[in-house]
C-alpha cells in the first residue's frame, strides 16, 4: 500500500505510484516479476492512502519494488524509484516465517524451505531426540541439560512435508521459537 504523508508546497495536480511485486518459489536463482500494478491520482491531492495491490492467498517468496512521480500544475514532472525491499517467505495468511539462526551451529530455520512441497496423509513418528542430541553436542560442542530442556528440535522440512530425520534436516530451537515456525507451517 502506498500513502501519501506529506506534501511540502503546493498540491501536484498529479501524482503516480507503481508497486511491483516479485515472486521465486525458492531462494535460489533471481526474483522475476509476478504482477504489476500502477495506481494514479489526478486533481484534488490529499495526504492519505491512495492505493493497494493485492495477490491470490499462497506461501511464497516475494519482495515489492515501488517508484511514484508526480506532476506539477505547470506540467513538470519528475519520477522517483524506492528500491526493492528483502525478499520475505509469506505462508498463505501472508505471515512472514518466523526468523531464528541457532547461535551454537549457525543454522538457520529457513533455509533450505521451498514453496512447493507437498503435504502428507500423516506426520511420521520421531524418536530421535537423544541421539541427535549427542550429535550435536559431538559436533558443536556439549551443551548443559537446562539448555537442551528449553529447546525442541526442528525439522527444517517437516516430516509431514517429506522431511527427513538426517542430521542435516534438525535443529535445536528454543521452545517458544519452534511453536511460533510450527504454527506458521500450519498455513503453509
């Protein structure tokens, strides 16, 4: 959405702003253009909201580019780009992912998710806390029991999306991070 807050001067007789929205279903290779949309106001211009773009519910990878002008009574006119913002992962309530790196292994939860993946009849069980936990603690260094106990472990592909039990595929997560990835997932 694009407000206009403030004007300094008298009111430009016309004002343009275009947002476009880039889309990539995974974080690799570049964002291609998904939808563009110019909003345009001609006379009687005012400080408030003058327009929206909006785009079918679905978990993807996008960022939004945006440019606005504007035009002077005397019929000058002069164009302005505002760079592309990060790229977000939105689930299909257009919530952004939950962000957490683990400071001990410099994991990150994000990564490698793609937006493709494919929902299974039922998750598969896991028994596996134990022994990813000597793992990890083999790996990066032992750990002490209160801090395993405020930690759950994540699949970074969950079981119900074909995730794998590999080393590669879990993390420790602190508690109130991982019911706030899982319940993004729910909207996946």
């Amino acid at each position: 959405t694009f407000y206009l807050d403030s004007i300094e001067g008298p009111a430009p007789y016309a004002v343009d702003a275009a947002i476009v929205l880039y889309t990539e279903p995974s974080l690799q290779g570049p964002v291609s253009i998904n939808k563009t949309n110019l909003i345009s106001k001609v006379g009687n211009i005012t400080t408030g909201a003058i327009g929206s773009v909006e785009v079918p519910a679905k978990t993807t990878f996008w960022a939004a580019g945006r440019e606005y002008g504007a035009e002077s009574t005397s019929g000058n006119v002069a164009f302005y780009p505002i760079t592309q913002g990060p790229i977000e992962l939105q689930n299909k309530l257009a919530q952004n992912f939950p962000e957490y790196v683990d400071p001990v292994s410099h994991k990150d939860a994000e990564s490698p998710l793609r937006t493709g993946w494919t929902r299974l009849g039922q998750s598969p069980s896991w028994n596996g806390r134990q022994a990813f936990i000597n793992r990890f603690n083999a790996t990066y260094g032992t750990q002490s029991a209160d801090w395993w106990s405020a930690r759950q472990i994540h699949h970074i592909r969950p079981r119900i999306y074909g995730g794998t039990d590999d080393f590669n595929n879990l993390l420790p997560v602190p508690n109130a991070n991982h019911y706030l990835i899982t319940s993004w997932f729910r909207n996946y």
